[in-house]
C-alpha cells in the first residue's frame, strides 16, 4: 500500500506540472516583445538579431531561450526574484507571461 506521504509527493507534482503548462502558454509574445524593448532593452539584446547585450554582464534574450532546460517557470523565477545587477520591475502577471512568452518564442 501506498504511504500518504506519496499522495502528497504525486499533487505536488501535477499542480507544479499543471502551473508551468499553463504558464507556457498564458502569454502574448508580441506583447511582450514591445514592453521588453520598453523595459529590458537598456540592459538586454531583446530580438535575436542582436549580436551583444547592452550591458555584457545582461544575457541576450535569444541565448536564454536556448538555454538547456529553460522552462516559463525558470522565467518566472528569474522576473520575480531580485538578483545581483538586475533591477526589480514591478510586473503585473499578464506582463511577466507575456515577456516570459515572448523570450520562448525566440527559440
């Protein structure tokens, strides 16, 4: 028989599933583009065309939708948690799946 313990392991585990699917698909990528080169052009390549970041120490948009294992929920992460040199924006949800849309559509 089954622990409960692994009832709650197995939840979990699709509500996570279910958020980041979700997720994956909420946002407008042309929406996002706009208010990326709105907000995040200053520091980061936003279209792919572009050969370098503004700032060197901003990864290009483009190379964080190659990165291995990207996922909306990595993006969600990094909009939403403050890190060193990249200032905290305040987004709306639709904002952030937007952008986070439109830097997956880079891939």
């Amino acid at each position: 028989m089954t622990k409960p313990k692994h009832y709650v392991a197995i939840l979990l585990g699709l509500s996570a599933s279910a958020g980041v699917a979700q997720a994956q698909t909420g946002g407008n990528p042309g929406e996002g583009l706009t208010l990326a080169q709105q907000v995040c052009a200053e520091c980061h390549a936003t279209v792919a065309q572009q050969n370098r970041s503004p700032n060197p120490r901003a990864p290009r948009f483009a190379d964080l939708a190659a990165a291995p294992g990207m996922t909306s929920a990595a993006l969600m992460v990094a909009l939403t948690t403050p890190h060193a040199g990249m200032p905290m924006f305040t987004l709306t949800g639709k904002e952030r799946d937007d952008i986070i849309a439109y830097i997956l559509s880079l891939r």
